[in-house]
C-alpha cells in the first residue's frame, strides 16, 4: 500500500467574532412599514406594547450588510472540516447525505408545511411517514415506530416514558423502580432511565467483551421494569446470548429495549423483533442517510410491538382507505416526548434514503461494512503502538472495532487526544474515541461504512501509519498539532472555571475588564 | 450478493475492490464475517422491501409525486401558529445552513470545527443580547423540551419539587412538560400546579399567583407572549412574587419580539427559555424546532445545565478558538449521574438563527416587532368588526389572538374546513383545548401577512359566515 499523503491546509480567513463587525447604521434585511390603513387603524407600534413591556434600548447586535453576513458564514463554513475531508467517526456511522432529498426537503411542500394544518393538505407528508414505518417495521418486525423523538436519546427517553406507562398500566410501576443496562450502553440509555425517575442497574463486562448472563440473572427481580441495551456494542463484538438475556428480563416482567444505535453491521441479518425485543430505536440521522446537521435536527426513530402500541406518544399516522390520518386517540399514550410530530423533512430523506437503497442495497451495505471494517483491523494493527480491545477474542468484528493508543502513549508520551490533533493536520476528520468509561486505555474508534472508497480507507490508515511514525521520531510535532489548521489546539486553561467560562461575548467582555 | 453495477452511494460495490477486500482477509465470502451471530440470531428470508430506486431520476419523480400532494402554506394564505410560525427566511439562512461543510459534519476538534463552533457561539451571543442574559447554551429538541429541563434545573437548584404554570398553555407544550415532571408514582416527581388566568385580559391572575406560591414552589413558569398571544404586562411583579419565596422565575419568550418587547433578562427572569424556530427556520411541519435556555451566568445555574456549552476559549499561540464547557456534568460525562441527559439535538438550526440575527440586527428586530404587532392588531380589529365574531383581550397581544365565534352559531371545524375550501388556513381551533373560551380559534399574523391578505381573510371568513 502506497499512499500519497495529501498538502492540506484548512481555510484561514481570520474571521472576527460577529460581534466584533458591522458599522452602525448599516442594515442586512429589511422590512416594510405597516401600510398606511394598517398604521392608522392599529396606531402606533410603541402605544400597542405596555408600557411596563416595552424594550428601553436594542438588542447589542451587529450591524452588517447583507453580503458581509454571507461571507461571513461562508467563511465559517470553509473553516469547518466536516465530510470535506474523510470522517470514520464510530458509533455515529458517517453516511452519504444525498443532494437530492436536501433540495426536495427545502421545497415549499416540506419546508412550509405548519404541524397543525389539516391532514387533507398534508397527505404527501403523512404518505411519506406511513411508508417509512412499513420499511422500519419490515427491517425490525415491529408493529408501529412514532417519529416524535428528535433524536437517539429522546428515543431512549421516550422507552423509559413507555416502561413508566406500562408497568404503571399494571399497577407495579412503584415496584418495578430498576433499570437494566451495561457498561457498554450508550450513556444515552442510563440517563434517560435516570431522567425518567428511574433507578440504573450497570452490568460490568466479563473478559469476553460483554456481561455474562449469571450477571444479568442476578440483577433481574421484581423490581425490574426493563433492559436498555444495544448489540453489537462499539467494539464490534456481538452478544450471542441476548436471546436468552431477554427471556430472563421477560420472565422477571421487564421490558426489553433494543438500542440500534449500531444497526449498520447487522441490518438485513437480524431483526429485534424475532430476537424477542419489545422495542427498538433506529437513528434516521446516521443509519438511514439523513445529514448529522452537526448534531441535529435528528429522529429517533422509536418502534415496537402492536401491544405497546398504545403507548407510543401521539399522534401517529394511519391509512383509512385511501387516505392518510393523525390519530392521537390512546388513553394511555405517553402524550408527547417533544411537540409535534417530528422532523418531517427529515422523514423524507430517510424515506428517500431506504429507497434508493432497496433491500439489496442494504444488505450490501450491511456487508461491506463490517467487510472494510476487518480489512481496516488488519491494516491498523500492523501499525507500531496500536492493538484492539479483547485481543484474545479471536473471531472478525462487527462494523467497528474500539483500538487502543495506549502503547503508543507508554512509548512516546502522545496521546490520543493529539493524534486527533494532528490527523486534522492531513483533512482527516476526528474519530470517536469512546463512551465514558473507558474500558481501554487511550480508545479510538473508528466506522468506515458503505460510504468511504477502500482508496480513503487506504489514505486514512496512512495518516496514521505517518502520525505513528512520528511519535516514535519526532512527538513533538505530534503534541504540538495541529499545524495545517486555522487555529492551533486550545491552551490548557480549564473552561471549567467560572472566572474563566464565557458562553456568550457579552459574558466575555464582562470577564475581561 | 453481487450486482451488475455499483451503486451510486457505495464506491466499494464495484465487484473487483469487494474481491481484493475479501482476498485481503483470505475469504470467499462476506458471509465468514457475521460468524459471532448465532445462526438462530439470523434472518432467514430476504428482506420484503419495494425495489429500490437507485436512479436519482426516478427517486425525483417519485418523491416529487408525493410532495405534491401537499399543500403548504406558500400555496395557501395561512394563520396557524401556536408554537410553529410562517415568518419569512431570508434566503442567507437557507444557503448557509445548506452548505455541505455545515451539513455534514458530526464533531471534529476545536480547530477542525472552528467555524461551526464560532457560529454556535455567535447563536448564543446574539441570543443573550436578545435576552439580556449572559449565559445561553446550545438548544435543545424544542420550547418544550426547554421548558421541562428549566423547571428541572429549578428543582435541583431549589430542592423542591412543586411548579407553578399557567392554566392557559399550549397543549403540545403542556404535554412535553407533564412528561418532563414525571409522574407521581416516581420519586423524583415534579407537581404541575396550574394558575388561574383571567378570563377577561387572558394574563396570569396574580392574586392567584400569590396564594399558590410558598416555601414548597421550586419555579414559577410564565410565557410572554403567552399561548394566547398575550404580551405579560405583570412579568416584574410575577418574578419578584417568585423571588419573594425562593421560587425560580422562568419565562418562555418568542424571541422575534425582542426587538420591541423588554428582554426577560431585565423583568427578573432567572432562566428564560423559548423556540428559536421563528429565527430564520422554515417550519417543516414541526421539523423546524429548536428550544433555547438562558439564564444568569452563575455557577448556581451553569452546574445544572443539561445542554453542551460552548465557551470562547484561547489557543496555544493566542488565537480564539471555542471549546465545550462543564461538558463533564453532562450525560456524556457522567452516565445517569448527569444532568438530565443531552445528545444530537437542533445545532444545524442554531447556524441558521445565528445568521439571522446577523441580518437583522438591532432595527431589523425592532421593524419586525413593529410590523408584526400592527399588522396583528389591524387584523383582529377587522375580524372584530365581522357580525358574530369577537376578538377576545382586543389590544395589548403580539402576534396572536383569540377570535370567538360564539355568535356565529357556528363550529370553528366547520368555518375552517370552509376557510380550507376557499384556500385559507384558519387559526388553531381551541374549542376542545380552552372550552371556557367558547368557540375559538387562535390566530396568527406575522410580516407575511399584506393588508390585503389580511382583508381576504375578513372577506373570506364573512363570506362563510353568510352561507
């Protein structure tokens, strides 16, 4: 393998705070006046405010012109690294965002469409939510997903909400006060269960690289309300005995919630339903091709079995005949998680998504996921200061695989941390490092997908090859990176000190006098 | 599985890179590496899906003919609002928050990601001088997502577990909050008590604001503009009641009135809360949610945030750069110890709210605010004039009222299903939601709105009225 590593540099434009720019006076949007009826009939705007309501002074906002607020975001955008360069960030699987559903999206007929309009002038939209539940409960087995959770986690949060309404259905909800997890999970997973006001219960990893079942058996009793899990976990190793784990919680009366967080490895070969699951969550954000926006508007996109169904926070599409509805009728529906009933636009570009793909194209995908991630392994592993958790396990990993720099760390002094630092140096995105815990020292983990070419494969295994070579010749060049950016790392003062933190400019310029 | 030509979204699909990825690894077939799956694990049939679309062409047309069988609110006149408005998007915002570099990335480094993380900070700093508050963090899912985890930080801040709300709120938010309190069976329960409204003003009864509160009230949580498009004249009275117990005060506000209405930041409010979707996010029936947090900046406070901070920061050579703040007392850093819990959230859209104030800027805001609240006020004096229509509280609202239809004889479903017929969304029915408000209906009026939009509505609904 021969890589030519490339020139990068990132885009330094020196771009001013906002705050700092404009010219009083100058105006960037303008609006018209009230027409004159309007004006003479409504009065003026300061007499319609109360008095005691009425702003004293403006807002202390920048005063720029139309195109220097343009060119300023565009400049902000090319100092933004993004997919430009190759992402192999794990556990949140990088995908292609197609153009295509991004222009269809911003259309009047998504982007103007209001929640409340009446469902006969929405039927393109509920069309598009019914046919992607069809594909979700055919990739699943489930009965009925509700797209109102804006995210994984309020996936999560809306099965803990569930459990809540299940269990308080049967009168036990004050004894069924536990939550099952493992270590492993999603913080996403303990936190919501915390947030729903239950109690967490963390099963800890045996050597072979999930909790065993006695583990779980003696963590189940009459207080279990559920299991919160996800399989494979993020080092690629798989649970072949969560068949029987979830016929131990169902057998002690708790529900079993499948987090699919990593579903790209196993869509097409399993499916939560017939592993015995009550529910499952797919992120529409990362699985299923919608843009990660930089952290959202995502959709957790929530499923289960027709006898929880009712459960589900409202309202959700049906077909009656040939026309599509909002039905918000269950007496013990959760109410809602989050206003609404999710991100549309986002619907239709995981609709569209799941279309273009096919199941052929998914079970490809599916394949040359976890196919690149294990040619990714072998090439990794050859590299000095690098090895893989659970080294004695020998069988190939699922899409991903959790690395270790520890070694390299104990030889050279470079950390994980500065090996992200300087891989940005060659337009190589940062990877994942791991949940908290870490289960091993100085983690990465990396995903490749279906997305990236073997060629950036070859070119992200390559940087690394370099940023290894040069810890073992020269670190400092590795501690002090990045070097190809628009700004070097952050100095090593704690934003965590009150005098220090400023989450806005006017905090700033209050802690700078 | 091989195909007879790669797919246009998987470079590894052409058959002869699969081989050499496959000969690499001394295997024939994919099918070795899922050998951690019990076979009993495995599906046994091929998935039943449509055929795929793998034609950008045919994709197009596809989703195109399902579409266009919306009809949106560019195609029809229309005064729905209630927690999701139709305020014009400046074409800036929709090409910057379109830009791939925006679009697509997860999380870098604080040099990789400098410019997303500059524009964050530029959203909320922009927010707190709207706000008048110092401390804004990255939004959450929604106002009601927002409003729930401020009545939670309060309860934590207070140790107290007790809120007091309007009565009068909207039911999608009230719902998100309801769920956000927990109920009663679990131990970390937050009691919902509700506020009388006066029937007449639609503003919070203070007399009974003042007997419900004592020692065991953790927040009063207010709206201004209320639900009912009420501008809340009390709000120094409401904060300082609050405050007069060791209640926390928090305000839930519409942020594109801030260029006219007093910041909360100077009524008293500790936190303020409220949707960013009017700043320059089309609606995308409901997708266009995202809810802000404010408040003082005070550790008090800033310990207890669920949301990432994003603070200025320098670099190792005296550059700004823009890191995470307290990211550790988040659910990320601390599992079911943290703060409620965070996760991918609404951060594409807080670029384009931070574009948005850019452009606006302070005479922006306030011309908007000027517009909307006269344009509003003229439209409920016309619909008022209409026989059998009633404005209920006729002045003093922003851009939302309630229109009473009581005399009219008539359903608010019927009138709207004929405003529908006659190309017209009208406002949100409340007769289920507020039955002491009668037959109402809640309506919007924004700068879309011309005076002669506004006259088809009064002439549209008279007509209907008469038939």
């Amino acid at each position: 393998m021969s890589v030519q590593l490339r020139r990068y540099h990132a885009a330094v434009w020196d771009e001013p705070v906002v705050m700092e720019m404009g010219v009083r006076g100058r105006r960037g949007c303008h609006f018209p006046a009230a027409e004159a009826d309007v004006a003479a009939a409504a009065g003026s705007a300061e007499a319609l405010v109360p008095p005691s309501m009425r702003r004293p002074s403006g807002p202390e906002l920048p005063e720029m012109s139309e195109p220097d607020v343009l060119r300023h975001y565009l400049h902000l955008s090319q100092q933004t690294l993004g997919m430009m360069g190759i992402s192999l960030f794990g556990t949140c699987t990088m995908k292609y965002n197609p153009r295509l559903t991004e222009s269809l999206a911003a259309r009047p007929w998504i982007a103007d469409l209001h929640p409340g309009q009446d469902p006969s002038t929405l039927q393109g939209a509920l069309e598009i939510a019914h046919n992607l539940n069809e594909l979700l409960c055919e990739l699943s087995g489930m009965d009925q997903f509700t797209f109102q959770p804006a995210g994984g986690a309020d996936a999560a949060y809306a099965h803990a909400c569930l459990t809540r309404a299940y269990h308080a259905g049967r009168g036990e909800l004050e004894q069924r006060n536990q939550i099952i997890t493992s270590i492993q999970a999603h913080p996403c997973n303990p936190a919501t269960s915390a947030a729903a006001g239950f109690e967490v219960v963390t099963l800890m990893l045996e050597p072979d690289g999930y909790p065993s079942l006695d583990a779980l058996k003696a963590a189940v009793s009459e207080r279990t309300a559920a299991l919160m899990i996800n399989n494979p976990d993020d080092m690629g190793i798989y649970n072949p005995n969560i068949r029987e784990w979830i016929r131990v919680v169902h057998d002690a009366g708790g529900l079993c919630f499948y987090d699919h967080a990593n579903f790209n490895g196993v869509m097409s070969k399993v499916r939560a339903r017939e592993l015995g699951f009550d529910a499952c969550m797919f992120m529409l954000h990362k699985t299923f091709g919608v843009a990660k926006g930089g952290g959202g508007p995502a959709v957790g996109a929530y499923g289960c079995t027709a006898e929880l169904a009712r459960y589900l926070p409202g309202p959700i599409v049906r077909k009656a005949g040939d026309r599509f509805d909002l039905v918000d009728d269950s007496p013990v529906s959760i109410g809602r998680v989050r206003e609404y009933w999710g991100n549309v636009h986002q619907l239709a570009k995981a609709y569209a998504w799941t279309r273009a793909m096919g199941a052929e194209g998914i079970a490809e995908a599916s394949d040359m996921s976890v196919l690149i991630n294990n040619y990714m392994e072998r090439e990794l592993l050859k590299i000095r200061g690098i090895t893989r958790s659970h080294p004695d396990i020998g069988s190939w990993r699922m899409e991903m695989t959790r690395f270790s720099l520890g070694q390299l760390y104990e030889d050279t002094g470079v950390s994980v941390m500065d090996v992200q630092n300087r891989m940005v140096d060659f337009g190589v995105d940062a990877f994942w490092l791991s949940h908290e815990p870490w289960v091993v020292p100085q983690p990465f983990t990396p995903e490749a997908g279906e997305m990236w070419s073997k060629e950036d494969v070859d070119y992200w295994i390559a940087v690394l090859q370099q940023i290894s070579d040069e810890a073992y010749s020269n670190p400092e060049i590795v501690k002090t990176a990045p070097h190809n950016q628009a700004i070097h790392k952050l100095g090593p003062e704690s934003l965590d000190e009150p005098g220090r933190w400023a989450m806005t400019w006017r905090a700033y310029k209050k802690k700078q006098t | 599985m091989a195909r007879s030509r790669a797919h246009p979204y998987m470079p590894n699909s052409v058959p002869a890179v699969r081989r050499q990825l496959l000969a690499s690894l001394g295997i024939d077939s994919v099918e070795a590496l899922f050998s951690q799956i019990p076979d009993d694990h495995r599906l046994k049939k091929p998935l039943q899906l449509p055929p795929a679309l793998t034609s950008e062409s045919e994709l197009r047309r596809h989703m195109s003919d399902l579409l266009s069988k919306n009809r949106s609110c560019e195609d029809a006149l229309s005064f729905l609002g209630g927690g999701c408005w139709h305020h014009h998007v400046p074409a800036i915002c929709d090409e910057i928050v379109q830009r791939s570099e925006f679009l697509t990335p997860v999380w870098g480094t604080p040099s990789s990601d400098l410019g997303r993380n500059q524009a964050w900070f530029e959203f909320t700093s922009q927010m707190g001088e709207l706000l008048g508050m110092d401390l804004v963090a990255l939004p959450v899912y929604s106002w009601g997502c927002a409003a729930g985890h401020a009545i939670r930080m309060a309860a934590r801040i207070t140790g107290r577990s007790k809120v007091l709300v309007p009565q009068l709120l909207d039911p999608e938010r009230s719902a998100v909050i309801r769920n956000y309190c927990e109920p009663a069976e679990m131990s970390s329960h937050i009691e919902i008590v509700e506020v009388d409204c006066d029937p007449d003003s639609l503003l919070l009864d203070l007399e009974d604001l003042k007997g419900k509160l004592n020692d065991e009230i953790a927040a009063v949580y207010f709206e201004n503009p209320g639900y009912l498009g009420q501008i809340e004249h009390q709000a120094e009275a409401i904060a300082a009641a609050a405050k007069a117990c060791g209640a926390e005060t928090i305000a839930g506000v519409d942020p594109i009135s801030l260029g006219i209405l007093k910041p909360p930041g100077q009524y008293g409010a500790d936190l303020a809360v409220g949707s960013i979707q009017p700043l320059g996010i089309h609606m995308n029936c409901g997708g266009g949610l995202g809810g802000f947090i404010a408040s003082r900046d005070e550790p008090l406070y800033a310990y207890e945030y669920p949301a990432l901070m994003v603070s200025i920061a320098e670099t190792t050579h005296g550059e700004h750069g823009f890191g995470l703040a307290l990211a550790h007392q988040s659910s990320y850093g601390m599992r079911e110890e943290g703060k409620d819990w965070t996760g991918n959230s609404t951060y594409q859209w807080a670029i384009a709210a931070a574009a948005y104030m850019a452009l606006l800027g302070p005479a922006g805001f306030r011309e908007l605010g000027e517009l909307i609240i006269q344009r509003a006020h003229y439209c409920a004096s016309l619909l008022d004039g209409i026989d059998g229509i009633r404005v209920l509280a006729k002045r003093g609202f922003f851009k939302e009222f309630v229109v009473n239809f009581d005399d009219t004889g008539q359903r608010v479903a019927d009138i709207n299903a004929a405003l529908l017929r006659r190309d017209v969304f009208g406002g949100i029915d409340l007769s289920e939601t507020f039955p002491e408000l009668g037959r109402s209906a809640l309506y919007c009026v924004t700068e879309q709105h011309t005076q002669a939009d506004i006259q088809r509505l009064a002439d549209t609904l008279a007509e209907v009225l008469r038939t």
